[in-house]
C-alpha cells in the first residue's frame, strides 16, 4: 500500500504547521529553554544567578542522597499509578466496550464528570472522605469496627490511590477506543477456531488494544510524574515528588538554577521512559 | 443419502418478534447447499445458528447425528468464512492459518506443513510471512478459506465470501470457490443474495423470506418451477399476469388472461380448481416473437425496447393491458422492431403460481 501525499503536501503540510509552531515557539520552547538553560548557571543567594556556567546543580542532584530519594521516588509513585490505571483503566474500558451504547453514554459521562472540577477539588474530596473526622472514619468509629479514627492522609498510598482516581480517565478512553475500534467479527472468528474466550482475550483483543494501552499509559505516566497538589495535599512527608520540590525552589528557596536542573532531569526521566516504552512496544504489523 | 448436519424447528426469536422459523434444513454430506435470499431474510442468523455464535431459541442442531444445540462454538467443529473475512490484523498470514492448529494443540512441525499445504490448495504460496493489510481483497478471501480450512471442520460455512470483491473477481473466485470445495469434498453451507454465485455454485438452493424458506431444490428447479410469488419474482426475470384457471388436469392447465386469450401452463403444486384466480409466470427469453395472428400467439403490441448489446428486451403489452417481457437475440429482424409494432407472442414453457 502507497501513501498519497498528492503534489506539494509538503508545502501544505508545512503551511498547517505554522499557526501552531509561532505558538509553541513564542510561548513554549523560548521560555522553557530559557528557564532549562538556568540550570547551566551558578546558584547566587543575592542574585538568584550568576551566569557563571557550571554543571554543579545537576552533581547536586545526583550526588545529594535527599535529592536522589526524590527523583527515586517520583519514578517509582509514577509506574505504580501507570500500572494500578492500567489494570483498573483497561477493565473499566473493556465493560465499557461490551456494553449496550445507551448505558454507555451514561457511564461515559460518569467517568469524564470528574475532569470537570479541578485537580485540587477532587483531592479535597478525598481529604473530606478519609480525614480523621471524615465520612470513612465516622462510618467505621459509629458501626463500632474501630476504637479510633484511622490515620489514612498523609501517606504514599492514599496519594497513591488518589492519583490513580484522578489519572483513570485518561487511561480508559485511549483504552476504549482501541477497543471499539477493533472489527467485532475477530473474537467470534477466534471462537469458531476453537479459542475458548480467555484465550480470544490474550490472543486477540488484548494486542489489537497495544495502541490504547501504550497511550493511555504514556499520558497517566506523565501526568503523574509531573503532579503537585495531589501528593502535596494527601502524601504529607512520607512522598515528595519532583514537582513539588521545583515548585519548592522557585517559590519558596529562590533557587532557580537547581529548580531549572530538576525540571531538565524530570523532563529527561520522563522522555527516556517513554521512548523506552515506545520502542517495546512498537507494533509490528 | 447421509445427512451432515438437520436443522430441527429452529426458532430465533428477539424479544416478542420472530426472527427466523421455524424451520428444517437437511445438508446432505459433501454438497454445497446455499442459502438465498434478500437481506433480513434470516440467511445470516441460520449460519450463526449453526456455527453457535446464535443460540436458537427452540429447535435442534444435529452435526452428523450429535446433538450440538448448546454447544459452545470452540467445540463445533466448524470452519466459518466471515463476509469481512475477520483475518487477525496482527498476525502474519501463516499465524493465522495456523491459528486454529494451535487451539488443538497439533505439534508445530505439523502446523508448519499443514498451513503450506492449505495455502498452496487455495493458491497462495509464498505469503507466509506478510500481514493481512499487506494482501489484497481476493488474497485476504483466499487466507479466510484457508484458516477455515485448515482445521479439517465436518462442515464449511461462507458467509457473502465473495461479496467484497470487485466484478470480475467475484466471478473468478465463484468457479475457484466450487472447485476447491468438490477436490476437498467438504460439506459447505454458503450464504448470499446473489442469485448468480448460487446457481452457478450450488447443488442445491434454499430460497429464503422474512425467517422463513420459500423453497428447497436444485438450481434448476428453483428457476423453472417456482412455488410461490416470491420465488418467481426474486429468482430471473419473470412476467406474472393474473389469470384464471379454465381446465386443470393434472399439472397441465389451461388458463384465461383475459380478452379471451387462453394459455397452457404448467402448474405448481396445491393449485385450486378451475375458475379459481392464480397468477401466469413467463420468463423474458422464453417468450419468442411471431406474426399477430399466427395461431397459439398472444397478440401484443411493443411498448417498450431496450438494447442490451448481444440481447434485446422488449414490453409486449396486450389489448387488455397485460404486460410480457420478451429478451430476443440482437439479430438484424429483432432489431429493426420498434415500439408500436404489432407482434405475436409464443409464450413457452409457463408456469402457474398460486395468487398469494
């Protein structure tokens, strides 16, 4: 099969691309290389910077076991919450695909309806539900299954779970619509060859959804390495991330070169994962 | 005769509506039997039926004499073509063919010989190792067969195989498709709603209508003697005239067309008595053209003629508005008639066909 560009898509390709690159570039790439190229110069408590060109943020970075905890630790958060997604993301989309398309409207709904409050919104929910005085604390304390209020913020699980409430949708529908959009005869065809439904499952429908998976997965991943409020707001000191601590030395420490160095590595850590990741999981057909 | 696989009063019903039946089919071992009909006709749902991706709502299945009603369809023993074909985009060719050795856990040496030899039954060596987009339609056809195949099912069904192929092709792939099932000798079920790919395929037909059958025979049969309204009419081109029945002997009858023209026909079965209303079946290219008054012709007049290149059709139209599609050979006498020319029309080897 050959692909039809027809004659000049290159320059009408390129015409398309301009509106969005004037953006990125003014808006995007300048400052961001900007504030990257900080990470190259020399910390100064009087002046925030000095442009003395030095490596010695990111051998912070490295060598300071505080430093490497974190960015340990931000991998880490963020594969667990990618696979937790993964797993109950894929479920949740695989029901959603088999579901008669009425209900699934409806269910749709109920899954983007928490994109539409913020971030911030939704963990409060969580802080209102599992707080000491919270709805799970009441419940369990006034049913007598407990003496005391449980202690369930500020810890890694709960920013944990509620990351994974948080990311679920953006694993699900990249998740669904490779599952829809798989040609519904494969599974009955496997089944008339003699492939019992689990096996249909693992043979069929789960590589046919690789595109899904490997979106969703790339997005949640991302996201997550890249949160603050949440793990700010439900991981007390057990967790802290990198996006917290960037935000720590710009607003709080003036450290704009070392804050540049963390932005560079987190953006860095991410791309290799990622480009890791793609290549593992390129298709071959 | 042995019997492959009976459909016993199968019943599909939706909710409170009747999809299909009841209905009986007999597919004797080693024919191609085909399922025709228009779409909705319930053709689809018998096939699922019987592969088990339907579930009956009453009835029986026996595939040769074991009753697989319940049987879900990884136990069936049946190799089912899908319209779309529903070849595994992710697996080359040769896994997909092998696809089904695999569930039975044949040993690979095995697999590894019995998917070349398939592909070489069904005329493509050498793609082993492409992937399905890499084909083209009447490839990718020949791999559905092929996986089909493979696994030695006790029957083949076909679901439209050939209905996303282009003209030509379908033509091709039709006597191909005959061939390779006579060499193997397996028992097919083919469904279509191309009355040419089941003429020229088929050993015997079955006409089916809103669930249920209309008829069951040769092709043959089929075109010469319909029972009923619709088997005339979806099956060739067919002129039917209301009439009523003057004598009846037998199969032979006598009938009246109005305007005092009387015309011997053949009847179907269950015909009523004379003076009773039944319709007049003429099929185009047994109607010959003569003088207007040469005796046994019905006088007519052309309304209406259209060149179709090696034939030419014409509407002969009686005194009592009556119409007879005629098809002649494109030869210089047919040619030169024109609308409005007064003509005879011989009308041969009719059938009558119950009014309802």
């Amino acid at each position: 099969m050959t692909r039809d560009n027809g004659n000049g898509g290159g320059v009408f390709g390129a015409a398309l691309m301009t509106p969005i690159g004037i953006l990125y570039l003014f808006f995007l790439i300048l400052p961001i290389g900007y504030f990257l190229s900080l990470s190259f110069l020399t910390y100064s408590a009087q002046q925030m910077f000095v442009p003395d060109p030095t490596l010695d943020n990111y051998g912070r970075l490295i060598l300071d076991g505080y430093y490497r905890r974190i960015i340990f630790d931000t991998i880490r958060v963020s594969l667990i919450v990618t696979v937790i997604s993964l797993v109950c993301g894929y479920a949740l989309a695989y029901f959603l695909a088999t579901m008669k398309s009425g209900l699934r409207g409806i269910m749709m709904f109920l899954i983007i309806a928490p994109l539409m409050t913020g971030v911030i919104v939704r963990t409060y929910g969580w802080i209102v539900l599992l707080g000491t005085d919270g709805l799970i604390n009441l419940l369990l304390v006034s049913t007598g299954i407990v003496d005391k209020p449980l202690a369930m913020l500020n810890s890694e699980k709960t920013a944990i779970v509620a990351l994974v409430h948080i990311m679920l949708p953006y694993m699900v529908f990249p998740i669904f619509s490779s599952l829809v959009a798989q040609d519904p005869h494969l599974v009955p065809a496997a089944s008339t060859l003699g492939a019992r439904p689990f096996r249909t499952f693992l043979e069929v429908t789960l590589p046919l959804s690789r595109s899904g998976i490997v979106m969703g997965s790339v997005i949640v991943f991302t996201m997550t390495s890249g949160s603050i409020v949440t793990v700010d707001l439900l991981g007390g000191r057990e967790l802290t991330v990198m996006g917290q601590l960037i935000y720590q030395l710009i607003m709080s420490t003036f450290n704009w070169p070392l804050a540049a160095a963390v932005a560079a590595l987190l953006v860095l850590c991410q791309f290799v994962l990622i480009s890791y990741y793609f290549r593992k999981t390129r298709r071959g057909y | 005769m042995q019997l492959a696989l009976t459909l016993e009063k199968i019943v599909k019903r939706y909710g409170a509506t009747t999809a299909l039946g009841p209905i009986d089919i007999e597919v004797r071992q080693g024919e191609l039997l085909t399922l025709l009909g228009p779409s909705g006709c319930g053709k689809t749902t018998t096939l699922h039926i019987i592969a088990g991706l339907t579930t009956p709502s009453e009835g029986r299945l026996l595939l040769s004499g074991r009753d697989i009603t319940n049987l879900a369809p990884p136990y069936r023993d049946i190799g089912l073509v899908f319209q779309n074909y529903a070849l595994f985009p992710h697996r080359t060719i040769a896994e997909n063919v092998a696809f089904g050795l695999r569930m039975r856990k044949v040993p690979k040496p095995e697999i590894v010989e019995r998917v070349r030899r398939i592909l070489e039954v069904v005329g493509l060596p050498n793609v082993e190792e492409r992937y399905p987009n890499q084909l083209s339609g009447g490839q990718r056809q020949r791999v559905a067969l092929a996986r089909a195949l493979v696994i030695e099912p006790s029957i083949l069904l076909l679901d439209e195989p050939l209905s996303n192929l282009d003209a030509l092709l379908r033509k091709k792939m039709r006597l191909e498709l005959r061939d390779i099932q006579q060499r193997l000798g397996i028992t097919t079920v083919f469904v279509t709603h191309d009355q040419d790919e089941a003429f020229e395929m088929s050993d015997r037909v079955i006409l089916m209508n809103g669930g249920h059958i209309e008829q069951i025979g040769s092709p043959e049969a089929l075109y010469d003697s319909p029972q009923t309204r619709f088997a005339a009419s979806f099956i060739g081109e067919a002129s039917l005239t209301p009439c009523r029945i003057v004598e009846a002997a037998g199969e032979d009858v006598l009938v009246d067309v109005g305007a005092d023209i009387k015309v011997r026909a053949k009847a179907a079965r269950d015909i009523a008595g004379p003076g009773s209303r039944a319709l007049l079946m003429t099929r185009p290219e047994r109607v010959s053209l003569t003088e207007p008054d040469a005796k046994g012709a019905v006088p007519t007049t052309i309304s209406k003629r259209v060149f179709q290149g090696e034939r030419i059709l014409f509407d002969l139209t009686t005194d009592g508005g009556h119409v007879f599609q005629c098809s002649v050979p494109s030869v210089e006498k047919h040619r030169a008639m024109q609308p409005g020319l007064k003509v005879g029309a011989l009308l041969q080897e009719c059938r009558i066909i119950p009014e309802a």
